[in-house]
C-alpha cells in the first residue's frame, strides 16, 4: 500500500500518515532533503518505506509531472492526502491584493489543479481514495477571514462536485471540515469553540475513510452548529469573530 501526502510537513497530512503507515508513505513538499523528523515519525508509526518528492503545490505546471512520476514509480497508489496551504493574513489581504491572490492560489487554484490530476491517475488506476481538507470557514464564509474563508469555499465545491464525477468510478473522495485547529499555522491565536488538534482530526478522517463517508465535519458537534448559522441575519453574521 502507498499513500502520497502532498504537503508533508502538515501536521494534519503527517498525523494521518502514521495511522495510515503500513506500506510505503511518500513525502512530497518543497527542500524534499530536510523532511528528516518527519520520515523518521512514519517509520517509528510502522511504514515500510518512506520516499521524498519535490513538491511546490503553487507551481501548477509542474503538477502533472510530479504526479505522474510518483504514481509510475510508486504506485498503485492507495490514498492521496492533500495536506498543504496557508492561513495568509487577512488584515495585509484587505490592503495587499497580491496576498489575497497569494492565499487563493495556494489554497484554491492549486488543490483545483493537484486534485484534477490525481483524479486522472486514480480513474486510471481503477481504484483508490484522496483526501480533501476543507475548513469550516468556507461553510459560510465570516467577514474576519473572507480571504482564507472564499478558497476554501471554493475548494469545498469543487471537491463536493469532484467526489460526485468520481462516483462509480471505483475512487473514492473523502472532505474534511474541520473547526479551528490548534496547531502551527493557528500558533498566537486564541482558539475558537469546538477547537480540535492534529491528531483529533486525523483520527476522524482515518475513521471517516474506513467508512467510505463522504463528508466529515471535526468535530462532528459543528455539523449542526453550522446548521443553524448558515441561517443567521447577514447584520449578526457579519459580527462573527475568526
């Protein structure tokens, strides 16, 4: 079995990895060479083997390539994890239309590309499961990270209409909306309610993958939550903290 995390210094992507670690993991993200701690946490979780690509999620012309070479070395390919993108800052993203273009690019323009490609590959292969973390944030986007919040709303469409293209097809696509994560990219924030970790969203989505679900919300308690505030007056929305 081989899984490929596209972003592998993710907390997420890596916690995933060690649950998912019996076969061969690849790593793929930008300086490949310095991915040393953690390889040697897949390793010490189980994996058999571990392998480095060169992966730069925001050059879209080098995507098909990588992936192509991946699955042709290492395949068949089980499940793909598309773990990278970037938080921004929605202040400088206001002033600054350049880091707006930034954030969306990253965590919307790139996974469109990376996501195309992967399912290509997979539809090819006849089988296989890919990983899509969506966030909250683009459930209904919050005038406090519209920039952040609009990529991924995006991103959560396109992987809900992907996951449908792809059904029958024997590849299976699994969306992931979790809350506030505490970890490296939310580092000084003040975490939201119902905030969960690394591993709590790794062990759902593990969970989420055996069951062949479609959708998984972390943790299952904003499922309803966000319910109720998608129908909140826009004056009381507007109002909503991060």
């Amino acid at each position: 079995m081989t899984v490929l995390i596209l972003g592998g210094r993710s907390e997420i992507g890596l916690a995933v990895g060690t649950r998912l670690a019996q076969g061969t993991v690849v790593l793929a993200a930008r300086r490949s060479s310095t991915l040393d701690d953690e390889a040697k946490t897949l390793l010490d979780a189980g994996a058999q083997k571990v392998e480095r690509v060169e992966f730069d999620a925001d050059d879209i012309g080098s995507h098909q390539k990588v992936l192509e070479d991946v699955f042709a070395r290492f395949g068949p390919v089980d499940t793909v994890v598309t773990a990278f993108g970037i938080l921004g800052d929605q202040g400088r993203a206001e002033r600054d239309a350049a880091h707006a273009v930034e954030i969306v690019h990253t965590d919307y323009v790139a996974h469109v590309s990376v996501l195309t490609h992967v399912a290509n590959l997979l539809r090819r292969q006849g089988s296989g499961s890919v990983v899509v973390f969506s966030s909250v944030a683009g459930f209904r986007v919050r005038r406090a990270n519209y920039v952040y919040g609009s990529a991924k709303a995006g991103l959560d469409g396109f992987a809900s209409g992907l996951a449908d293209a792809l059904h029958g097809s024997g590849v299976h696509l699994l969306l992931v909306r979790p809350g506030f994560v505490i970890g490296r990219m939310t580092a000084g924030m003040s975490p939201a309610p119902f905030s969960s970790t690394p591993n709590q969203v790794a062990d759902a989505t593990v969970k989420g993958l055996r069951h062949r679900r479609s959708v998984v919300w972390v943790p299952g308690v904003l499922r309803p939550v966000f319910a109720v505030m998608r129908v909140l007056p826009r004056a009381v929305w507007r109002r909503m903290p991060r």
